[in-house]
C-alpha cells in the first residue's frame, strides 16, 4: 500500500476518501480537513480566545494539540467529576498534556460546587441518571468558566461518530426541536452565554485516533465507567456497519444534513432566555437547573 501523493509507504487508508497515506501526508491531509471545517462554520480565527474543554481522551486533547500546532491561542479547561480513579488518571493526562506544551489548564472541581459531593453521588442522591447529571454540570461549568476567563469560544471534542450518532437517534425519535439546534457552532444568546464550536465534525473517530497515534499524545483509552451500555455506543455500532457496507455513508449522512438544516428551523423554538435569580446565568425559568441541582442536593445532605 503506497501513499497517493508521495509514493512512500503508506500507514492508513481512508475508504471513506478512496486514499492510502504515509505519516506525514496523513497528517496534512487531516489537518486541512479540520481548519477547512473551522473556515467553512466560521468558528473562530487566530485572533479569538478559546478555551478547549479537555477530558484527557483522545479526541479533546487531539483538537487542543491541532489548535496549538496552527498557531491558535488556545487554553484548557478540565473539569473534575470525581469518578475516583478514572478521573484522576483522566487529570493526569490532561496536566501532562499542558506541562509538555507549556501552555494554561484551568481545574474545577464538581466537589467543589456540591459540598464535596462527586457527580455519581449527586445522581445517586437525587436518583437520577449519572449521565444526565454529568452532562448538565459540563455544560455549566464550561460555560461558566469560559465567561469568567474571557475567552470567545469553548472547543470540544466531539467527533463525527459522536455527532452522527447523536444525529441518528434525534431522527428515530424525531427530535425536531433537538435537530433544529444540531450544528458544529452553537452562537451564544444570552450575555452570559459562550460560543460553542466543534472542529472535529468532519473527523471520523479513527482518523482522530491514527492522528493522537502519530503526534504521539498520551491520552486515557478507557471509557467512563458510567458510559458502558449507552444508547449512543450501540448507534455507533449500527453507523460502523453500516460505514462498512458503503464508506463514506457517516460522512455523507452528517454533512447532508448541515447543508439542509434550515429545513428544520421551523422547528426552533426561540425561548426567551432570561437571567438565573442565583448566579445570573441564561435559564428559560427563573432558576436555573444547575442551581436547582445544588439546592436539591444541599437539602438531602442537610436531612441525611
Ligand atoms: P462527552 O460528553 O464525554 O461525550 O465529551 C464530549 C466533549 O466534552 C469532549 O470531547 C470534551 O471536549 C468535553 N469534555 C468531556 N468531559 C470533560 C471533562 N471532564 N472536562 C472538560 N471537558 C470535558
Ligand atoms: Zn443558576
């Protein structure tokens, strides 16, 4: 197998995009994939201040690496879960990541937040499930967080195996509203809300591995404990054979519906955000569900 632009040996090919590259070739033509990505949503330029939300796999620190590669003013922020060893080899790998590079990792600590509580222990407490309650406290932190820093943008992660995924299981359920909502750039709408973006829509999830592999970053493979048996995965699942039977498919799928998505619009519902009565930030009632969340949980501790 012999890499198409430059003869040399080739280490990964791309059904996808009917190519077989070396190393090097692999990396520009991943590279330009991404920037074309960020040029074409307009996401951000070398001028923004972005914050990338980093868990210490591979697909966040892989964006924070490609960010700082191009030139892109980029800091880090991890956010600690508590999930006892899988968070703390997660921090390490993140700290390592900033040290080696030289560059600024913000760390916040959920217990920080709850009176020590971890985050599976906050779902316990209030019996719900530890992935909604994750996600609600990401989503506020990074947010928070990223306006208390300054900066422009949050970057995360996900990949186009996770937004394909997503994409799939908004449609079996018709989600319109959620599909409304689906793009690589979520622009802000309240004052205290930050811009969202996702470079990485366009990269499948082992493209981004064979990139973290290359560029040599050392990043946590397991999985969070508490995603094992996710409705997400097993869609993955289904999208891989389906990749399988007829590559390009994830890609094609995903990309067809950003070019279509004002069909959905209709479906957008333009909610009025307003300040929470607590801290201030965007809510659609008058507490927001992050401080709901800290008050549920301080009353059960003060009753246990
Ligand atoms: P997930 O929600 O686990 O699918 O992760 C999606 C993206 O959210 C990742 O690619 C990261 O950018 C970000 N993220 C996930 N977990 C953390 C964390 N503990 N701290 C900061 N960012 C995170
Ligand atoms: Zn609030």
């Amino acid at each position: 197998m012999k890499c198409k632009i430059c003869g040399n040996k080739a280490v990964i090919k791309l059904r996808a995009h009917n190519i077989a590259l070396c190393e090097k070739d692999y990396i520009a033509f991943f590279e330009k994939r991404v920037i074309n990505a960020i040029k074409k949503y307009k996401m951000f330029d070398r001028n923004s201040k972005i914050l990338v939300a980093v868990s210490g796999g591979k697909d966040s620190l892989s964006v924070w690496e490609l960010l700082l590669s191009k030139g892109y003013k980029a800091d880090g922020l991890y956010i600690d879960l508590g999930i006892t060893e899988y968070s703390e080899v997660s921090k390490s790998k993140c700290m390592n990541f900033a040290k080696s590079r030289n560059v600024k990792l913000e760390i916040v600590k959920v217990k920080d937040y709850f009176g020590g509580l971890s985050v599976p222990e906050i779902a316990k407490r209030i019996r719900r499930k530890t992935c909604s309650v994750c996600g609600l406290i990401k989503r506020y932190i990074m947010n928070r967080s990223a306006l208390e820093g300054g900066y422009d943008i949050i970057v995360t992660g996900h990949n186009l195996d996770d937004e394909v995924s997503t994409l799939f299981g908004n449609m079996i359920h018709w989600q319109v509203e959620y599909l409304a909502r689906q793009f690589p750039i979520m622009d802000k709408n309240h004052e205290r809300m930050v811009t969202k973006a996702k470079p990485f829509v366009t990269s499948t999830e082992r493209e981004v591995a064979a990139y973290a592999l290359i560029k040599g970053i050392d990043y946590i493979e397991e999985e969070c404990p508490f995603s094992v048996g996710a409705t997400s995965l097993f869609y993955k699942k289904i999208l891989n054979e389906l990749e399988k039977e007829q590559p390009g498919s994830k890609l094609r799928f995903l990309s067809g519906f950003y070019e279509n998505s004002d069909i959905f619009q209709k479906f957008r519902k333009d909610l009025k955000l307003k300040s929470c009565e607590r801290c201030g930030y965007p809510t659609t009632e008058d507490v927001c569900s992050f401080c709901k969340l800290r008050e549920r949980t301080n009353n059960i501790v003060e009753k246990s």
